[in-house]
C-alpha cells in the first residue's frame, strides 16, 4: 500500500482466528485465557505471542498503535491514557536526577507545567529557549543533557521550529530528540523522517477528530520503546480498548479531515488579516508569517489551527467569542467543529504572567480551531461576531 489515505482504512486489522471481522472488534477484557498450562507459561515468560494482561497490551490497542505505527513511519509504537501520559511516560523513560533537558519555550502548557514541576522534583534541570533560532539549540546542550523537545508548530502562536536542522544537532551530541506532532498529524509532517527520534500525539485531538475520547500515542525508533513500555506497564497510563476503538474509526477520515482543516484555516486566515478590528494573525500560510517559506518548505500544508489578537485588546475578542453562534467556547482541539479558547485562561493557565508573556501569549489572544465545517458558515460566523466586539 503506497497511499496515505488507503493506509488509514486498511492498516490496523485484528488477526485472523475462528472468525475475521470487517471492522476491529472492541476487545472489552482484562484477561486472555489459555488452552492449557503449557500455553499460559509460553505467553507469560514471552516465549509465545500471546496477550496476558489488558494493561500490558490489548489487541484493539495493538490494532491502533500498528496503525499509527505505519502513518508515522516508525520502529515501534504505544498507546496511552492521555497525551500527557504520553509526554510524562517518555520523559520518566529516558531521564534519570541529574540529567538535563533542553526544551522550546512555546509548548503547551501541561508539557510546561509538567517540566517544570514534575521534572523539577525529580533532580532534572530544564532549559526553555527560543527553538526558532536553531543556533539557540546549540548554546543550549550541557554535558548532562539527555532530551531536546520541541513543537514544528507552537502551542498557542505557530511558531515554525525547523526539525530537519534540530534533528541533526541531535544526532551529531548524542542527544534524543522528542516532537510533539499533535498540531501537524501525517500526511502534514513526518518527525521521524527529518532527524526525530520519538513523535508523540495527543490522540485526543486530530487523529480521532471527533472529541469524544482522551488518548496519546508515542512512535519511535530502537531500544528507547522497548524502555517506555516496561514505563507504561508499571505506571499504569495504558488506553482503554473503547477509546482505541474510537481513534482506529477517525483515522480512517484523518487524511479527509486534514485537507479541509487546512484549507478552512487558510481562508478564515485570509478573511481575519483582512478585517479592520484584527491586529494579527498566526498562521504559517499567511506571507506575512516570519516564518512562511520555511514552513512551506516543512509542511505539505500549512495545519488546521490558528490565533489572532483584536486591535483594542481582550475586553472586544471576549466579546466577540460572546458573539459567536456556530464556533464553540471550548478549551481542546482537532475536532470536527471549530472551536475557540484564550489560551491565557485554558491551555496556558497554570504558567505565570511573566512566562505567558515570555511565551507571546497576551490575555486577548484568541486560539482557533478551525474545523471541517463549509468555510463560508465560519466565516460569517467571525463576521457577525466581529461586529460585535
């Protein structure tokens, strides 16, 4: 199979036995029973292909996680509970007290929060820098560092982070290079193809595209998967058959879905950099972005989200969202519905004023979704809504 698009129908089929379903089946259980002692010692020492235990692995996950596994281009791939239980599990995996980590300082607030925190307590010391800058990288690396971890487009300003150039840095000290891909899923952008080593998604978000599960996935290359998984196993972060179930359904439409994302965002860009009571729009297809020519370069396109900010600040964009009749006021995103949140308040809350300063997020900056919706019925939407701020 050479398509993208027939590989998210086809790949991801449970193994043929008595019977072989069309569709995965949900496989609801804790246990696998065996036909006789004999078997259960082979499945339980790992001497047989067997399955022992749900939170060891489930074949309705493994359908899911071979599916991605393919999409990603990657060695090995795991499912878990959540996109930060993804993050937190890959990070837990690969550090030890002492270690170092060299990060962006645009990410998603729950990856900041929890580097900071949580790593923190641990003994690991973090660097947040400017990632855009690639020779920052460079500054950056110690002797003890152990983890580069980045964002192609930052959450919440799409700022374009050059992996092919970071990927190589990587390589050459040594060092594991960790891309949150969430904000640009297959067919947009491959990390492991230009350099990365791991490539995380919160499944929760354009890979099932349709809000209603939690979930993460992690890809990546040699003996660093084999470690997350024993990760895995004893914290315990491990999806539920249901929701892989979910997420194996939305990926069959992922390569869909993408296109009229990206293609609605582009023209809600377009009509909001035009509109008198905008300040600016981040968006990577706009010329205007600084970074434009390297995202075109990047990307095959330019992603399903983006912000702006009001000429007279936060009081009209609150306003304005007040407005809003088909959008929704929600905090995630990669759903089929465009939704809309302030970072400042949702996505980024827990990070101080000075860092959310440090980060471009200012209180009236206003964070899209753009979802799959006629691109006319959104924008009259931010239309009639702009009149009111």
């Amino acid at each position: 199979m050479k398509g993208f698009s027939t590989k998210c129908i086809h790949i991801g089929k449970s193994e043929e036995g008595i019977v072989s379903p069309h569709v995965v089946p949900i496989y609801q259980t804790v246990n696998f029973d065996y036909r006789s002692a004999e078997e259960a010692d082979s499945i339980l020492t790992e001497k047989k292909k067997g399955y022992i235990y749900s939170r060891y692995r489930n074949p309705t996950v493994d359908a899911l996680c071979e599916k991605v596994r393919v999409l990603e281009e990657g060695e090995g791939c795991l499912a878990f509970a959540s996109g930060m239980a993804a993050i937190s599990s890959s990070m837990v995996s690969a550090l030890k007290t002492g270690d170092h980590v060299v990060a962006s300082h645009k990410i998603y607030g729950g990856t900041h929060e929890f580097l900071t925190t949580h790593l923190h307590r641990m003994g690991i010391e973090v660097s947040f820098i400017d990632t855009t800058r690639v020779g920052n990288i460079t500054d950056a690396i110690k002797k003890n560092t152990k983890i580069i971890y980045v964002e192609p487009l930052s959450n919440p300003t799409l700022d374009v982070t050059d992996i092919g150039a970071i990927g190589k840095i990587s390589k050459e000290e040594g060092l594991l290079l960790v891309v949150d891909n969430t904000f640009t899923p297959p067919p947009l952008f491959y990390p492991l193809k230009v350099g990365a080593d791991v490539c995380i998604h919160s499944a929760t978000k354009y890979l099932s595209g349709h809000g209603d599960i939690v979930g993460g996935i992690v890809t990546g290359k040699g003996t660093f998967m084999k470690s997350l998984e024993g990760t895995m196993r004893h914290y315990g972060g491990t999806l539920a058959p249901f929701n892989a179930w979910l997420a194996l359904r939305g990926i069959k439409t992922l390569a869909l879905r993408m296109e009229r994302h990206c293609n609605n965002a582009m023209s809600l860009a377009l009509f909001l950099e035009s509109h008198p009571k905008v300040l600016r729009v981040y968006y990577p297809g706009l010329a205007s972005h600084p970074q434009h020519a390297l995202a075109h370069d990047m990307f095959s396109a330019y992603g399903g989200m983006l912000s702006f900010t009001l000429s007279d600040g936060a009081q009209p964009a609150r306003r304005m969202m007040d407005a809003m009749r088909l959008c929704k006021i929600t905090v995630s995103l990669g759903d089929v519905e465009t939704l809309v949140t302030f970072p400042s308040v949702s996505s980024h809350s827990g990070l101080s004023s000075e860092e959310r300063k440090k980060a471009g997020i200012e209180e009236g900056l206003v964070r899209v979704s753009v979802g799959i919706e006629d691109a006319e019925d959104i924008i009259d939407d931010f239309a009639q809504a702009l009149e009111q701020a």
